[in-house]
C-alpha cells in the first residue's frame, strides 16, 4: 500500500503526477505546508526533516523528490517513466534529476538572475528535443513542477524560454498533470513567494 504525503503545489506535485502516470492505488495525505502541519511531532516522526513528499510503501518511508519518482517509475516499468536497461539514456535521466534538484530548485530561493540564468541553461539542455531525455520519462516531470512554479512566478519573459515554454504546453496535455492541476488546484496553493 502507498502512502502519499503532499502539499499542493510543493515539489510533492512531482511525485503526485507520476502516481497518476504509473495507475498506482495510493492513499493521498495533506499536509499544508502554510498552515506548518508538517512540523506537527507526528509527521516530523515520519519525516523529520519536515519536507514533502514523503510517500510510505507497505510502512516503509521513503523521502525526496527523485527518490520517489525513481522507486515508482522502477516499480511500474509499464509506465515507460524510466529506460531502464539502457546505460546511456538512464544516466541521462539522472543527470536532469541532478540539474533540477541541485540547480533548478535552489535558485527559485536565490531568485532574480541567478533564476533567469539556470532557466537559460535548462532551456539549451532541452534544445529542440520534445522530451528532455528525447522520450518522456521522470526527468520531464520533475522539470516540468519547477517551470511550473517558475513559469507561475511572473518572471517568465513573453518569447523567452520557447523549448521549456512548449515542453510545459506539451506536459499540460498529459492526463495526469491535467488531474494532478485539477486536484491541487481544488485544495488550493499556498506558496511561499
């Protein structure tokens, strides 16, 4: 059985939209980062590090962004989330999971042109490619939440960023991004600027 632990909007939106990808049952569990529930002793129990996502597999609890979208997209190769098998096309996976979680993510907090600048090297990593990997697979939907959250900041400049603009076009026609939208947006986002 898994667990889901998420607040909407958060990185958790990630492994949200791979649960949709995958079909895997699960059961979802709010906490609302904007109202501190995940400092609540009974999460940091769980989580102690306070973050989402956290998603619980039969009791045992797994954390991190990449790590939750690896385990699902490894457990439910059907999917198609990951090549697995394939040396190259697997290490390149990984290196945009890297990009996202160590490059990308930092500097929304950093901000200003320290933003611009990883969304300008994003935007030449991904090229004329549909995929960030050339087939769909995890990588597009970590980078898809934060382009997301980018891309909702306002400071995405009209006619800048055209390959990460048409890879967030392409991803909203998704079935699961569009019910993961449809879910968390009902909850309602609460983010911190």
């Amino acid at each position: 059985m898994l667990t889901f632990y998420f607040s909407p909007g958060s990185s958790a939106m990630a492994t949200h939209i791979a649960l949709h990808e995958v079909g895997a049952p699960f059961e979802p569990r709010l906490v609302l980062l904007y109202k501190g529930e995940n400092r609540a002793p009974e999460y940091l129990a769980l989580n102690p590090e306070g973050k989402v996502p956290t998603l619980t597999i039969d009791g045992r609890v797994l954390t991190e962004v990449a790590a939750t979208l690896y385990y699902l997209a490894r457990r439910y190769p059907e999917a198609g989330l990951f090549p697995a098998g394939d040396i190259d096309a697997e290490a390149e996976v990984v290196s945009w999971m890297s990009f996202v979680a160590s490059t990308l993510h930092p500097a929304r907090r950093i901000g200003g042109a320290r933003q611009q600048e990883v969304f300008q090297i994003a935007e030449h990593k991904l090229g004329d490619k549909n995929w960030a990997t050339g087939a769909y697979s995890i990588a597009d939907i970590h980078l898809f939440r934060l382009f997301w959250r980018f891309k909702g900041s306002g400071l995405v400049t009209p006619g800048a960023l055209p390959a990460l603009n048409a890879h967030y076009e392409r991803m909203l026609q998704r079935p699961a991004v569009r019910r993961v939208l449809e879910i968390e947006s009902g909850i309602g986002y609460h983010l911190p600027a």
